[in-house]
C-alpha cells in the first residue's frame, strides 16, 4: 500500500489540509463539525503520517481528535518546518502552501510519532472540548429561536437532531443548520482494520464510537434505511421510541426487529424521499416543507472555481458535467458512448468536465482513449462539498444512477441521469427539471448488479442508450440547438 503524507496547516478559525503529491487542499472550520470531518477525511485517507505545526496551543483540539482516531500524528517545531521550506525553495505563505510544505516535511523528514499525553490530560482536554461543544450549540440554539416566527420552525429548533452517517458522506452533513450533532461511523475503515490484523485498532475504534452513540438518551430514534446495518445502531442507541417501517418492505432485512414502533409498509414503487416523508408521518412528524440544503461554503465555491480554471473552464462557458461512474456495472455507460457525447457537446461549444473519484481514474482513461484530445477531469481532485459546488456551476450533469446524480439535484442543477437496471421512479434524481433516459426492454428494471438477460443482448438496458438522445437532453435543458446528429 503507498504511503500517504498528510499535512495540516492550523490557523484560529480553521484548518487547511493537504496530502503530499497531490493537488489541492481541503479546509475545515474551527467548529466540533469540523474536526469531526477533518477525521472523516483523515481516516479514509489511511495516512501514514501526519503533521501539524505548535501553534500556541490552537492545535489542540486537532491533535486530540486525531489521536482519539488512533491517527499517527506528530506535532513538530515551526522553526524546522521553516528551515525545511526555505530549503526546498518553497517561501511564499499561504494556508495552501503550509500545508503541502507540511505534507512533504513528513514524507522527506519523517518525524517520529511521540506518545500520547497521559490518562488524566486526555480526560480533561475531553471535559473542555465536550463543554465548548455544549456552549457553542446553546449560543447557536438561541439565535435560531430568537430569529425564528413560525410555529413549525420554531418546533424544528426546539428539537435536537443527531444524525449518524457513514464517514463517506460524512462531509454533506456536517454543518448543515438543521443538525446539532453529527455521529461519523468509520465501519469500513474497523473492518478494514481487523482484516489486517489490526485487531485492537479496529475493535477500540468501534467501541469508542459506541460509547458516543449511548453517550444521549433520545426520545425518538429513526431508521430511515431500515437495513441490518442500520438496524444494529438502532439497537445499540439509548432511547424511548425506536420507528421505522415494520414488515412487508423490500430488502428490509429484518431491520423492524430493532423497532419498538413499526410504520406499515408501503409501496415501493414510489420514490424513496417520498417513503421517507411517509415515514415521518406515520410517526407524527411534520414534513411539509421539503428543501435540499447542502453545506457547501463560498470557500468551496472558490476551490470549485479554481478546479474548473485548472481544466480551461472559465465563468462565462456553459459547463456540463459528466459522471460516468457507478457502483454496479450493470449501471455502467460504454467509454465510447461517453467520449462521443463530449466530443458532441464540445463541438456545440459546451465545456465537458468528467468527474469521479480516487479509484476512477482507469475508468476515465478508458473514456480518454476514444478522444483525440485529453478529458477536462476532476476524478480524485475534489471533496463531495467540492463537487457539490462544480455542479453547482453546471448548466447541466449528465450521470448513471449513482449517488453523484442525487448530489446534483440537491444543488438544483437539472440532471440528465442514464437508468438500466434500475427503477427511475424509486430512485431517480427527485424533482421535475431532470430527465430520465432508458431504454423500453422487458427485463428493466432487474435491479441486479450482474446481466442475466437472455431476450437482448448483455446489458442491452444500457447500451441501447444512444448518444443523440443524450445530447438531445442536455441541450434541451441548456436551451441551445444542436449542430448535427450523429451519423
């Protein structure tokens, strides 16, 4: 496995994290959130070091919170990372540059990983973080009611939401401003951890984010995906009412066992936001206003900005945004249909810009092998708050059913979203300004992850998916007549 170097550049109101040899920088703010996402980040990164500068004391809590993750941070003497960045030619100052003269520092000087303060200071540095926290959410509690006038808003803010979310998208929920406290599972990176043999790791981590979840009584527990992972939370939480769907749902996987409320079941065939509002009311909460807000900061808006410059993409070109990816390869678009439909749409002059992730890359290459010219590409270069903001800025994405494609309705962004084997009705992008592409066969939706058709050709749900169609749909939506069909 390749070693990560990571570096992180404190300042009083938040930090600014950055991995060496690689692009760019993530930054938190200087809240409870905030170091909860930095060690969202920190522990899907798996680094192998990494470091902060002294910095009178404001690195505290960011050291704390890493080593409470079992995270192997060092903090070093500005005077050597000064004297290394001199040395290395790198003297400009900026919280980005810190930040990646910090990343190389641990990668080329390899500080060692000095013990852990002991039992004592660690307890009191936890009574004052969780004393800050209660302060920091009272102060912030009271503004909202005194700015409130609705009787339903002012019944939202009287109540405390905790939401516990896997460490993946971990990043969307932190800092929303209808959440109090946002519980970060890292159960990938536990089991990851004891398939490694990393056996008192991986079983300290989950227990420490047990005693977490049982640290509050709730009076009400909701299982929105009633799934055996799920359902396990569920259990293990402290409280009065536990509600979800009872039985009769699909892949339910006896997750009503958990639950001393049972909603009855409902019709699947009907959008999960809307089983989801179901739900709420069949436990008496009121859901009439429903809206889509991201935590996405006029900072992420820069660095989406930036990202765009870094592939020729200015403020004033229409953009689409493609995501090519999905989990299952049923989903899956040919790269050739891909890279036709970009060459389309640039010859309309429509910017394209493919996005993805860190273990994308292949697949976008596979794409860039039918260009002539190389893909703009974002694949492993943004957050998912980065992302949100690209798309954002499009005038349109184009996406197979996968997460991203729901991302870019969050944000308001018309989506023309690419559906095989799955059901658009149950889990299509939610809203009217998008459009669904898919073919008419008898066997879709199949919703299985492998092809087992024997009417039409393998996977012919996607690949009778044409070009032209698509980009019928996107100019559609960006309201521009195409050139030329495709021959």
């Amino acid at each position: 496995m390749a070693s990560v170097w990571i570096g992180v550049d404190v300042a009083k109101d938040r930090v600014v994290m950055a991995i060496d040899g690689v692009p760019g920088t993530t930054a938190f703010p200087r809240t409870d959130e905030g170091v909860t996402g930095l060690i969202a980040v920190l522990g899907r990164a798996q680094p192998t070091l990494i470091v902060l500068e002294a910095t009178g004391g404001y690195e505290q809590p960011w050291v704390t919170a890493c080593a409470r993750a079992q995270l192997p941070v060092v903090v070093v003497n500005p005077r050597q990372v000064r004297a290394f960045a001199k040395a290395i030619g790198r003297t400009a100052k900026t919280d980005a540059i810190d930040a990646h003269v910090l990343a190389a520092f641990a990668a080329r000087v390899q500080p060692p990983v000095r013990a852990l303060p002991d039992a004592a200071r660690r307890e009191l540095d936890a009574v004052v973080a969780r004393r800050q926290q209660l302060v920091t959410m009272r102060v912030a509690e009271q503004q909202r009611l005194g700015q409130a006038s609705a009787v339903v808003v002012r019944q939202s803010l009287e109540a405390h939401i905790t939401w516990l979310v896997e460490e993946a998208a971990a990043s969307l929920v932190i800092g929303h401003p209808a959440v109090n406290r946002v519980l970060v599972a890292r159960r990938k990176a536990w089991l990851d951890d004891l398939r490694r043999g990393r056996i008192v790791r991986g079983l300290s981590g989950a227990a420490h984010f047990v005693g977490e979840l049982r640290d509050t009584h709730y009076d009400l527990v909701i299982d929105f995906q009633g799934l055996l992972k799920s359902a396990l939370w569920v259990f293990l939480a402290r409280g009065d009412r536990k509600a979800g769907f009872g039985p009769g749902m699909e892949h339910a996987e006896y997750s009503y066992l958990a639950l001393n409320e049972r909603v009855p079941a409902v019709d699947m065939n009907q959008h999960a936001i809307d089983r989801s509002l179901l739900l709420l009311k069949g436990i008496g909460v009121p859901a009439a206003d429903l809206r889509f807000t991201l935590p996405v900061s006029t900072q992420h808006e820069a660095e989406a900005t930036a990202l765009l410059h870094t592939c020729d993409v200015r403020e004033k070109d229409r953009l689409v945004a493609i995501n090519p990816m999905a989990r299952w390869p049923t989903k899956l678009w040919e790269p050739q249909a891909f890279a036709a439909l970009a060459e389309r749409l640039e010859a309309e002059d429509v910017r394209v810009v493919f996005t993805g992730g860190p273990t994308d890359r292949p697949a976008l290459d596979a794409i860039s092998r039918f260009l002539p010219r190389p893909l703009r590409r974002l694949d492993g270069k943004t957050s998912l708050n980065q992302l949100a903001a690209v798309y954002r800025r499009a005038q349109v994405v184009v996406t197979t059913d996968s997460g991203p494609m729901h991302l870019a309705a969050a944000v308001g962004t018309p989506v023309v979203a690419l559906f095989g084997p799955t059901a658009p009705w149950r889990t299509g992008p939610y809203g009217p300004s998008h459009v669904v592409i898919r073919a008419d066969l008898s066997c879709s939706p199949c919703f299985k992850k492998e092809c087992l058709t024997t009417l039409y050709e393998e996977q012919a749900c996607m690949k009778r998916l044409t070009v032209d169609q698509v980009v019928q749909a996107v100019l559609g939506k960006i309201g521009a007549a195409p050139l030329a069909a495709s021959t």
